[in-house]
C-alpha cells in the first residue's frame, strides 16, 4: 500500500473515530439529561405524592376511625331489620299491630340458590374466592374515577362491601365510605362465613313497596316464601334491589322485565344456567301478584298500649315526670322536654321490634264498646268527617291489680282517636270527691257529719237549678253535689292543697294556669281531665286511699335488646288517708241509694255495693260517671267533640245508665 493510500485511511478512521465519538458524547448527553429528567421526576413525584398523602392522610385517618368503631359495636343483630310491633291482651291474643314494613328474617337454608347465584351472576362474580374486596373491580372504579376527576361513577363494591352498606353506611357515593368499605370487609369475612354474608345482604335489601328483606319481597311480589322462587322471579327481585323505583314492576314492567332479562343473561354467562334454561326463564311472562300484607291495626287498645310503653321506656330512662308547675316557664320547660322525650319512645315503638303485652281484656273491652255504642245509638248525627257528633269514652279499672283492663275512645271502633287518654274536657261535679272532700278529710278538720251553710253569695258558684238548702251536713252536700259547699271547702283548705292531690295521682293535663283558681273545685279546669284519669283517681278511692301508677303494661320485649321491662317497679303511694277514703265511698254509696243523691236510680240491680258520682257541667256541654265496686272502678264520659249544650242530658242519664249496664 502506498503513502498517499495509508494517509487517507488514517484520516478515514480517524474521521470515524471523531465521529463515533461526538456520536458517544451526544448520548452520553442524552443520558445525563435523562437522569437529571428522570431525578427531577421522580423528586417531583415524591413531594406530589408527600403532598397528596398530607392532603388525604386526614381523611384516611378517620376512615380508619371510623371503620374502627363500627368493628368494636359489630353484632349479628346489626344485620337484621325489626319486624312489625304487636300488641297483646292479657290472654296473649294479638289485638293491635304497628307495620314495621312486616320485615321477616330468614336464615340461608330458607331463601332460594336462584336468588343467591343471581346476585352472585349480577353483583360479584367473585364472591366466593375474594375475601371481601374484588381488587380488579376496585382497580377499575379507581381508574373511572381518576378520569371523571374524582367524581364516583363506578361502584366495584363486592356483596360484602354492599352488606356493609345496607347495615353501617349511607348510600352516598363518596370516597370516605368507599374506603370504609374497604377496611371493613376483610374483617366482616373474617368473623362470618360467605353463607353468613348472602344471608345478611339477602336479608338487608330494600326492594320497595315497603318490602324490606327478601321474605317480604317474595310475599309481596309473587305471594310464596322465598325458599320458592323460580330464577326467573328471582331474577326480578336481584333487579329491584339494584334500583327498586327504576325497576319497580308494578310502576314499570317494561324497565323490570328488561332488567330481569338481564340478570338471567349474567346467570347464563357464568353457567349458572344451561342455554335451554336460560331461554326458557327469558321467555316467561312477568307476573306480579301483589299480595298485601295485613296493615297497622290501630284501635282503642293498643293506641292506648303503644302511649303507656312509651312512658314506661321514658321512665326507664329516667324521665323525671312532673303534674303540677309553679308558672309558665316551669310549664313549658317541662312540656318541651317531655314532647321530645315521649316522642322519641312512641316513634321507636312505631319503628318496629317490640311485643307489648298487657292486662287488657278483650272480653270487657267488647261489652263497655257496646254498652257505648247501644247506649247512644238514638243519636246519629254525623260531623263532617263522618263520625258520629255526640261521642262517649270509658275506661275500666281492675281495683285488685290496680292495672286498666278495658278503654274506649268512641263510638265505633273504626275511629282511630282515642278520647280516653287523648281528650281532656271539663269533669263537672266528679272532681269534687278527689280535689275537694279527699283532701279536707285528709286535714281533720272535715268529716261527714260537719255542717256547713249552703246559700247564695255574690261572686260565688250557683247550684244546679239554684236549688239552696241552708243547713245541711257534709255527706249531704256531696249527695245532692252542692256546689256553693265545694267552693267553701277548696277555698278553706286551699286551691293548691286540693290541686296536689291531682298531680300525685298523675293527672297529665294540669297547667300553671289553674294554680290557686277556686273555680277548681266544681270542675272549672284550663284543659280539663283524662278519663283515664278520673278512673285512675277513682280507684285510688276504692283502694283505700292508694295510687298505684300501672297502667295497661305487664311486659314489654325487643326482638334485639330483650325483655324492657323486668326491672319495672310499679309505685304504690297513700295519696288519701285511709279513713278518708272509707268516708268518702261510705258517702259516695248515697249518690245512688239516696232519695236525693244525683245518681239515685242508678244502684246495681244485683245488689253489689257500690259508690259513684255524677258530673255535669254548664249548659250539659260535659256529663260523666264515675263509679266503683269491690272489683272495678269505671269512668263514662258523653259530650259532643266540639262541646255544646246538650239540654235535658245529664251524669245520671246516659254516662250513669252506661255504667250501670256494663
């Protein structure tokens, strides 16, 4: 090779090389600015993520929290709903029954495979191997939620998460809930089997027309137990679930039917159902049969049951219940915190789960409904609502158990409003035996035999046809009920002595207003009374003198927390001397036997002592009776809702006659 040729192939390779190394120089470049990039990066991403986790780690923390309380309560009960609450007589028969949304629990073995794999096919095909979280459904919501800027379009929730849900959660899609569910899962799967868990959700689930739980659904929709459904209608209630207004198959049939389909077609999909048993589902008529369930059956006894619970649970907590007030901001302190307190109790009673059993007698309570209702049958003018205009009401007291045996609101017994216990209106003359004679008797001062000077006087009562007698003894003017002598006797001993003796007897409608008002005496109250009350009153008398607060309850059990009641005492206290109380039913026998007693004629026909008083109030917008024997003590009153006068209608006739018959 030449000079010239190796000089040329020097510079060849050392062009080559320059260039090789220019090219080396340019990656190496390359490369550092990659490093650099890529350190940048990943620092940026590190204070990004820094500060994402400062941002989020809040949040997470009282997930964490959160899902940590709802562990420490965790009970199996939490994943039942309460069925119906049913109140009972005293021989355990049904006779009232508040609609809970007659919610049934039903164990695994008792609701259909169909239903389960549907919601398996439909809700979480992975149901059986994951253990409460489907992180590839979760990892796909995750990703529809990153590209919908952290708006929740997807659920990915498992049936675990879902029963998570019904029980502790709410359905609002928000990413706290989403990771409770997740943090909770896991360790619902550790304490309950899988078998368990579609209990639960099968159990949970709303499927509309008040329908809570598969049982009901199944009853409703299709008139069988839900062990019996054919996959076809369990196909239709694993699509209600989902959404029970959009797929509703009563208002939308089209909408339920298409989804149904649907879900048949997930069954199909993964083998739950052969291609013959698939077609054949798809191609059944949807039918719905829409079988009602028994409603509330509300009356006079148990709307009656459900208010006495509702104090019992109210005493339970402790309520400290109160009658008489000193002024308008004791009284409407009081009325406030008793409306809040008492109906908290009567909304959770209406909620579902109790069984109420009382001493109410079926029996008696027929014949004191008929003995109103055959008693005022003459008189059938109707107010605009359509129930009769004149009404009457009675309650029956057993004196040797001291509990309410028997309560009347109305005429009728589809009148839901009990004028027993709901009503007060003016007692007239009753009243006199328990705020006026009870009470003097009580001071020495007064007994049957003292005379006292019945006559008119300026600004004072006038008797009942301005009838006035001078001279006359004590238990006279209490059989002819003299109110000029129940004046005197109320403003001697004092208008609030008398009144005291109501409040220790529970009267629930006294107000601030009737403090020192004289006009108490003969009946002239702000609210009125209860009949239940002056029944209650009354047996104190027969009693000898001592109130007992029972009213109507001997047990009260929750489906979840047991038996309420066990620890309920009732409380006896001696309201009247008992000597008093002998005096006044010795006196009070004279109102029927007497020649002028105002309930002459009303003596039982087969001879059994008894005692009683009439009342009748001005223009007879008001007339009662009450009265007792060894055995009961029963309350009457008859008057028109709105009062009005009722000319020629008095205690002795038409509440007198009641009593008498019942």
């Amino acid at each position: 090779m030449k000079d010239s040729q190796k000089q040329v192939l020097v510079k060849v390779l050392l062009g080559i090389r320059n260039t090789a190394v220019a090219i080396l120089g340019i990656f190496g470049w390359l490369f550092h600015a990659f490093l650099a990039v890529l350190t940048a990066g990943l620092i940026c991403g590190a204070l990004a993520g820094i500060l994402i986790y400062a941002k989020v780690k809040p949040e997470l923390d009282q997930c964490r929290v959160i899902a940590y309380d709802k562990l420490a309560q965790m009970e199996r009960t939490d994943f039942s709903m309460l069925s119906d609450t049913v109140i009972y007589d005293k021989d355990n028969r049904q006779i009232g029954l508040i609609n809970a949304g007659h919610y049934q629990y039903v164990d695994i073995s008792h609701i259909s495979m169909n239903i389960q794999n549907a919601y398996i096919a439909q809700e979480d095909r992975r149901f059986k191997s994951h253990t409460g979280v489907d992180w590839i459904a979760t990892f796909r919501a995750g990703l529809a939620l990153i590209k919908h800027g952290g708006t929740v379009t997807q659920g990915g929730s498992t049936i675990t998460q879902q029963v998570i849900k019904n029980t502790y959660l709410t359905r609002e899609q928000t990413f706290t809930r989403k990771i409770v569910e997740i943090l909770l899962a896991p360790e619902i799967e550790k304490e309950y089997s899988k078998a368990d868990i579609m209990e639960f959700y099968c159990n949970t689930n709303f499927y509309g027309h008040q329908c809570y739980g598969v049982e009901a659904a199944s009853r409703y929709y299709f008139g069988k137990h839900a062990a019996d459904l054919r996959v076809d209608e369990a196909a239709v209630l694993v699509g209600i679930s989902n959404s029970p207004s959009a797929y509703d198959p009563v208002a939308h049939p089209e909408a339920s039917l298409e989804k149904r389909n649907d879900v048949l077609k997930s069954m199909h999909e993964i083998g739950e159902l052969s291609d013959e048993d698939y077609q054949s589902a798809a191609a059944r008529p949807l039918i719905v049969v829409q079988q009602e369930s028994e409603g509330t059956d509300e009356n006079y006894q148990s709307s009656y049951a459900i208010h006495c619970a509702a104090l019992e649970l109210m005493k339970k907590d402790g309520f400290d219940f109160r009658y008489t007030f000193e002024d308008k901001e004791d009284y409407t302190e009081y009325t406030n915190r008793y409306k809040s307190a008492y109906t908290e109790k009567s909304d959770l009673i209406r909620a579902g789960g109790f069984q109420i059993y009382t001493s109410l007698d079926s029996s008696l309570q027929e014949m004191l409904q008929s003995d109103i209702d055959q008693g005022l049958s003459s008189y059938t003018e109707l107010q605009e609502n359509g129930k009769f205009a004149l009404q009457g009401a009675g309650v029956v007291v057993d004196n040797r158990s001291n509990y309410v045996v028997a309560i009347v609101g109305g005429r009728g017994t589809e009148d839901q409003f009990n004028r027993a216990y709901l009503s007060a209106r003016q007692p007239g003359s009753t009243i006199k035996p328990l705020i006026d004679y009870g009470p003097a008797f009580d001071t020495g001062e007064y007994y049957p035999t003292r005379i006292m000077d019945d006559h008119k006087w300026e600004d004072g009562p006038s008797n009942s046809g301005e009838h006035y007698y001078g001279n006359v003894t004590v238990r006279e003017a209490l059989n002819r009920s003299l109110n000029t002598v129940a004046w005197q006797i109320l403003e001697d001993i004092g208008v609030n002595y008398g009144l005291d003796y109501l409040g220790r007897m529970e009267f629930q409608k006294l107000t601030y207003v009737d403090n020192g008002v004289p006009s108490l005496s003969i009946g002239g109250f702000t609210n009125g009374v209860r009949v239940v009350d002056m029944a209650k009153g009354y047996s104190t008398l027969a009693n000898n003198g001592v109130y007992n607060d029972r009213t109507c309850i001997t047990k009260i059990l929750h489906e979840h927390d047991g038996e309420l009641s066990k620890d309920m005492k009732p409380s006896a206290s001696q309201v009247y001397r008992d000597d008093s109380a002998f005096m006044l039913t010795d006196i009070l026998k004279g109102t029927l036997n007497e020649s002028y007693g105002t309930g002459h004629g009303l003596a039982l026909d087969n001879g059994m002592p008894a005692a009683g008083k009439t009342g009748t109030t001005n223009s007879s917008k008001d007339t009662w009776f009450c009265g007792y024997t060894r055995y009961y003590t029963t309350a009457i009153w008859v008057g028109y809702d709105i009062p009005r006068d009722m000319p020629g209608i008095y205690g002795a006739t038409y509440a007198g006659r009641i009593w008498k018959i019942l």
